[in-house]
C-alpha cells in the first residue's frame, strides 16, 4: 500500500475500540427511529442508556446534531422516561 489517505474510510456502525457500545441505547435509539447517524453520534460520545435516561439534557442532545425530528423524538421519549411513561 502507498499509505495514500484520500481513501475514505467506511465506518463500522456502534464500534469503539476503546470502550464496549451501550446496546441497550443503540437497541433503544433503534426502536425510537434513529438514524445511524444518530446511533453513531450517541456511541461516539460514549453515551450510555442510563446517561440518556437520567443525566442527558436538551442541550446536550442539541450538541449533537441531531436532525430536529430525532431530536424531538428521543428528548420526548427521555420526558416520557422520566415522568414515569413508556414509550
């Protein structure tokens, strides 16, 4: 190989090297519609279910950005979470 890097470089969806992927938010994220776009912009952040359920803001999910309908979608089913709701 001649270590050319114009090559792109196809990413693995949900993959982290580093740290295990939550698959109970990319299977959550799923369920809600989310891209993979979406999902790989929540594993990058290495984000966890729990994290989103309990810890995450709007303003987070704004930081990730989130195309306005996914957005809306995940912030109400993380308002549903918490007043006790299923989604």
């Amino acid at each position: 190989m001649s270590g050319n890097t114009d090559i792109p470089q196809t990413p693995v969806p949900y993959v982290s090297h580093d740290n295990p992927t939550d698959q109970e938010l990319v299977n959550w994220l799923r369920e809600l519609g989310a891209t993979d776009d979406a999902v790989n912009q929540f594993v990058e952040e290495e984000y966890t279910l729990y994290n989103v359920l309990h810890d995450i803001t709007k303003d987070d999910l704004k930081s990730l950005r989130l195309r306005g309908g996914e957005l809306c979608r995940i912030w109400k089913a993380v308002q549903a979470r918490i007043c006790g709701k299923t989604t």
